[in-house]
C-alpha cells in the first residue's frame, strides 16, 4: 500500500472523509498525540485499526466526535458528563460512558462502555466535520511504542500500512488524554493526561484515580481504558527509572551510565535541563525542567523516538512526582519502563 503524507488542505480533507467513508483508515493530528482513525460504526474498519497497529483486541478505542448530537447514538449522557463537557470540551478529556448498541463491540474490546472526546486540534475538528462520522482512534503508532507527536513519527511506523497521513504539525500536549470513568459512584480517573484530578474536581467533586495507574495490570485485570497495559509506550531499548534525592540521582544517573556503556551497551541518561552539563558525559538527552512536568510531557515521546533512532539500548531515566500533569508523565514512564526502578542510594 502506498501511504500519502499531506499537509492539511480542503483537497487532503475531502480524501480523509472519503476514505474514512469507505471504511479505511486515516492518520490525523490531535492536540494530545496523532490518532489513527476508522469509522467507529464499522466494525470491520475498526478491526482494520487493530490490523495495522498490531494491537491487541482487548485494548479499547476512543470514538473522536465533532458535535454532542453525535453521542445520541454513541452512549448514555449523565449530568456529570455534561458539566465536564461544558468545562474542558474540545479538549484532552475523554469520557467513559455506558454505550449504546449501534457501537460495536471492537470498539470497546468487548465492555458495555465506549470511550468519547471531542479533540481541540483545528485539523482535527475539521477532518470530523468534512466526514460527518464518528472516528475511532487509538494513538497512530505500532502497539506498544511511544505515541506520534508529529506526522514523520507517523510515517515511520505505519508507511505502506495505511493510506494517509494528515499532518497538522507537531502535538501541543504530547501525551494522550485524560480518561475519565464516569460509569461507577464516583469520578474514577482510568488514564491521567493533561486536565489534572484537581481541575476535574473543580467541576464534579471528588475524583478517585484507579489503582493501576503507577502499576501493571493484575492477572485477570481488564483494560478498562486505552494505555493500560503492563508495557507500553516503549523504545527499543531497556527503560530503568532512578529515583530518589536530586542529587543523589545524578550521582546515580552517572555510575549506571559508566557501568552500561563498559559492559559495551549504547546507553543514554534521560535528565532535566538542570543536569545535562553534570550528566554531559553519559549522553544526556534534555527532558525538559525540573518543576515544569507539562513540558516534560510535551517532549516525552518524542525523546523516546530519537533514543530508537539512536538505536539505545539501555536507557536510565529521572522521574518527575507523580501530581498534577507529573501524574501523567509517570504513568507513561512507568508502562516505557515496564516499571522497572532503582532507588539512588542504592547505587551510590
């Protein structure tokens, strides 16, 4: 298959809504990561997603929408849902709601409830109303890799496996949004992004955070949103996450660098602005500031990508705490890592 990489015209647009349509699959940026897009209504386009991805059937999808009026055939509307819409729609959030029987089973691997969000990237916005469909997209990368932030990540994972590629630039957030279950008492956060569980509670009141954010699924735990699995978003290379005091994770950063590069691994350190000069012998890639965890964010995965390009292959990585937005990146760290950590004082 031959795959088109065009800028986001009137002309690339009316052939997304055309294929879209017909049941193929288009690529397309979102503020959060770029998506990977199918007729949610079709099942078989929707196994299509699966397909190409290499995805597992038990992941679910988010059904993307342009106008509330599509949820009529989509899912069950609370109050609460409503008020969020109000507050953060289009945006990062997505919503977990009891679905509707028009929406097949692909779609939700399976669950009574279906993912829905209404994304805020102009490219976006327009794709879905050229098309005037309900889109299921995961996020358009091979499964289990770090998520496209912009149309050449794209490329190079899905050439020849879909047949276009709408590039709208380079993703504002940098990393998917925020689900958000609203099927049980209360508010649960399944997957953080960037609305936080403090701005959420700002509009509808406690908000729990599910358990398996900062760990691996359970045997026999389900994938109740997308961007649960035990490992995910991940490089080639071995993932560690070192914490601990600042400086002894520098200290840290370093000695696990020397000892990986002198067994003759291509080894790298993943470190804030703050410490690249102190860590300038241990191949430093910048991750962003310390106490700035929504640029840490915004450079993640796209820093991930570069240390394949490098073809690293042991990979030791500072954290961020694990509040507000740094919730978010630690969730994606820990599933990059497949939560494998080290405590600093323990190395040095």
């Amino acid at each position: 298959m031959n795959t088109q990489l065009l800028p986001a015209t009137e002309d690339s647009l009316a052939l997304a809504a055309r294929l879209l349509a017909d049941g193929q699959l288009v690529a397309f940026p979102t503020e959060t990561v770029y998506g990977l897009g199918a007729h949610a209504m079709d099942a078989q386009a929707v196994l299509g997603i699966f397909a190409a991805k290499g995805r597992p059937g038990d992941n679910p999808l988010i059904v993307h929408i342009h106008d509330r009026s599509q949820l009529e055939d989509i899912c069950e509307v609370n109050e609460n849902a409503l008020r969020l819409m109000d507050a953060f729609w289009p945006g990062p959030l997505t919503i977990i709601l009891p679905r509707k029987n028009a929406v097949p089973y692909a779609v939700t691997a399976n669950l009574e409830t279906v993912a829905v969000r209404m994304p805020s990237h102009p490219v976006a916005l327009a794709m879905l109303q050229r098309c005037g469909l309900p889109i299921a997209a995961p996020s358009a990368n091979r499964s289990g890799k770090p998520s496209p932030t912009t149309a050449q990540h794209v490329l190079a994972d899905m050439d020849g496996r879909i047949p276009l590629i709408l590039d709208g630039g380079e993703s504002d957030v940098g990393l998917e949004s925020t689900v958000l279950s609203l099927v049980s008492e209360r508010p649960c956060i399944l997957r953080p992004g960037g609305i936080t569980q403090s701005m959420l509670e700002a509009v509808v009141g406690p908000v729990d955070l599910a358990g398996s954010i900062l760990r691996p699924l359970e045997k026999g735990e389900k994938a109740l949103s997308p961007g649960m699995m035990y490992k995910h978003y991940s490089p080639d290379g071995q993932v560690t996450l070192i914490e601990g005091a600042e400086n002894d994770v520098v200290e840290a950063l370093r000695r696990l660098y020397a000892h990986a590069a002198g067994e003759g691994h291509r080894a790298c350190v993943m470190c804030f602005t703050e410490h690249v000069n102190a860590l300038a012998d241990c191949a430093p890639h910048d991750i962003g500031h310390r106490n700035d965890p929504a640029e840490v964010a915004h450079r993640l995965f796209d820093t991930l990508r570069r240390l394949d390009d490098e073809k690293m292959d042991v990979i030791f990585s500072e954290v961020v705490p694990p509040e507000g937005v740094g919730l978010a990146v630690m969730n994606r760290l820990g599933r990059a890592a497949a939560f494998r950590t080290v405590q600093a004082e323990n190395v040095i």
